[in-house]
C-alpha cells in the first residue's frame, strides 16, 4: 500500500491500475479527493507498442492536426512516458513498416524527425531480429522515400554476453536500465558516426536508455515498436504506477464482487497471499479493463447448457452491458449473446454505460463505444477522475 490517504473512507475508489484507472486517480486528486486505487494484473495498457493514437491511427491520420484535450496534455506531462507533438508522428515496426500515430512513448524512435538522415540499424545475431531484412524493407516504404530518411545495416557488437543472443528480449531490455551498460554501449556505436541510431525493443524495461544514449552521442536514438509483452508496455506500466503512487493510496488485489451498502459501495477483494480485505468507497470508477484484461468476461455458449453465450462484468455481473448505444444485459437472446452475427469486432464496441448505477462511472476498456486506443483510455479515466471527485 501506498500513496495519500487522508483520515476516514476514501471519497473515490478507482477499480483499475492501468492507464484509465491512473488517470481518474490523478483527475480526482488533482480536484482534492482523497483516493484509493486497487488493481491486481497487468492488463491491456501493459500489451502497447509504444504508437499512442487518439481515435485509431487510421481515423487520427486523416485528421492529423486534431487537437488534444488540455487536460490529457497536463496528464501527460505529469506521467512523464509520452511525447505528444502538433504534427503526427511516424513509427517503424520490427518488420519493417511504417504507420503514422498521434505520439510515441519516450524510448520510441519517431522518424518524422529525421528528413534527410542516414539511420544506422545494428546487425546482431538475435533469432528476433535482422537488421539487413528491416532496412530492405524500409528502403520499399514510400512515406520514408518522401522524408529521404534511409536505413543503413552496421556490424557493431551491442550484446555484451553470449546468452544475450538467446535471451527473451524482455531480459535483454532489463539489462539495458543500468547506466553503466548504456554508458558501454554508447562507447561501441560512438566510431561509426551514425545520424541516427534504429534498435529493437530492448533499451531498457524501466526506463528508455535510449535517451541516455542520444545525450552521449549527439544523435537520435530509438527502437522500433514493442509487441507484446515486450519493453514499451513494462515501461507504460512502470510510469503508471510511479504516478499512481503520487495521487492515490494503491491497494495489491483482486476485487471479486462490488456490492452496494447504503449510500456507499462496498468492494470485497482479495490480497496476494489469499487474504479478504473489504473497501468502501461513495463513489466508484470502473476502469477495470475489457476482455483483454479479464474485467469483462464471456462465457461461451455450450450445448446441453441453457442460456447460451454470456457476457458480464467479471466483479458486478449485475451491472447490464451496452453495445451500440443499446442495453445488451448479460444476454442478448433467448440463446445468449450472439456473436456470430454480431461479429467479433462487436467485442471492441460493447461495455458499461458511462454511468451504469449511482455512484459508479466507467472509464476506458471497460466503456461502451470508445476507441481502444491508449490517449482515449487516459481521456476517459480523466473525466471518470473528475466526475467521482
């Protein structure tokens, strides 16, 4: 546990410590709540690449000059992870394309800002990487030919030890939090005299060393997007929870069942060593995550068991379900949720209403109709935030 707390209940209990949950814990605080925060696994925030879009990248580049709301502004600039710019930038995946986002995370090489630079991208033997491969494929890429950015393939030694070559790119990017080793680095790319410098996910898992590396040899430094699992989403989360630890008193556990009591919410969780522990909150944010994360949950359809396919909130299975601005409830026929017709994508529209019962308000992948997009998650948590302040 940790965090402000003042004397008495909390006057917001945010469920959820992703970007949503952070956001409206930062919002409230921000407006004078006291606040409590409890989460228990990483969810979706933790699984991103490192783009930020604010609508979906396709939707945010036809509309590249949309300005961001004031208050996700301040928010970043107090979790300190993301660089938002008025122009769009343009990131390079693994694989070798390209695509435009709203923002990078800091670590996260944008090369919208490198017209006319000679990239130097190392050639090591991980079985997660050419580098010869990434560069042919980036010399096809016709957003690049227009910025006359161009990749060059290096042989320079960057793993400092053998096991590094099989590593999980998760180990390798631990290695790289310690100054000493960007510092070592530094000292290996520093003869070839690059214009810039193209890494794979793995210059840091805390924090990006990439930056430690710009400083020291004059020149950008960045890596390509993460998958997932990979560094930008250990990052994310490691910036979430440091600024959660400044706004909220954070509780480790799962909450099993949200129940009201009175004029008051009360949520029954369960710490890590198996313990109860019961919160009570007047006013309650449900930035729990989608199915993604386990905070909604589906239950398919099985022959001999009636009722068919179900869909609900993992903790409150009482609180109905929207899709499309309609209420779905836990079932959506005689047969359950029909997913078939409805199709898959329908899982990315449907969740909470904004305010599904007295006192409560949800926020990101838990809410109906938004885009699941990272910027989206944090601007909804901020007005949860402020809301439930």
């Amino acid at each position: 546990m940790s965090g402000p707390r003042g004397d008495g209940f909390p006057e917001l209990l945010v469920i959820g410590g992703g970007v949503a949950g952070v956001a409206a814990a930062f919002a409230a605080e921000q407006r004078g709540a006291r606040v409590t925060l409890v989460h228990d696994r990483a969810g979706a925030t933790e699984l991103g690449s490192g783009a930020l879009d604010w609508l979906g990248w396709e939707r945010d580049a036809e509309a590249p000059a949309a300005v961001l709301p004031e208050a996700l502004l301040r928010f970043s600039d107090a979790l300190g992870a993301w660089q938002l710019t008025d122009a769009p930038a343009r990131v390079v995946t693994a694989l070798g394309l390209t695509r435009p986002a709203r923002g990078v995370q800091r670590g996260v090489l944008d090369v919208s800002l490198l017209a006319g630079r000679r990239v130097a991208v190392p050639l090591l033997p991980r079985g997660d990487w050419d580098g010869a491969a990434l560069c042919r494929a980036l010399a096809r890429d016709a957003a690049l030919s227009r910025l006359g950015v161009r990749f060059d393939p290096v042989e320079v030694s960057v793993l400092r030890f053998r096991a590094e070559e099989v590593a999980p790119s998760r180990d390798l990017a631990a290695a790289h939090d310690a100054e000493e080793r960007a510092r070592w680095l530094a000292e290996r790319l520093r003869p070839r005299a690059a214009e810039a410098w193209l890494f794979g996910p793995w210059l840091g898992l805390d924090t990006p060393a990439s930056e430690v590396l710009s400083e020291a040899l004059g020149v950008p430094v960045g890596e390509t997007l993460s998958d997932v699992g990979q560094a930008a989403g250990a990052r994310l989360g490691a910036a979430l929870a440091r600024l959660a630890r400044r706004h909220a008193h954070v509780v480790e556990a799962r909450v099993t069942a949200l129940e009201r009591d009175g004029a008051r919410w009360l949520a029954r969780c369960e710490a890590p060593d198996g313990s109860p522990e019961v919160l009570s909150a007047a006013r309650v944010v449900l930035a729990s995550g989608g199915l993604g994360a386990g905070g909604l949950t589906l239950t398919p359809a099985r022959a001999g068991v009636s009722g068919g396919a179900r869909l609900e909130l993992s903790f409150a299975p009482g609180l109905g379900l929207e899709l499309d601005g309609a209420p779905l409830g836990a079932a959506s026929s005689l047969h359950g949720f029909e997913l078939e017709q409805r199709g898959r994508f329908a899982l990315e529209r449907l969740g909470l209403a904004p305010s599904p019962a007295p006192g409560l308000v949800a926020a990101g992948d838990a809410l109906a109709g938004e885009a699941r997009t990272v910027l989206r998650s944090a601007h909804t948590g901020l007005l949860a935030g402020a809301l439930g302040a």
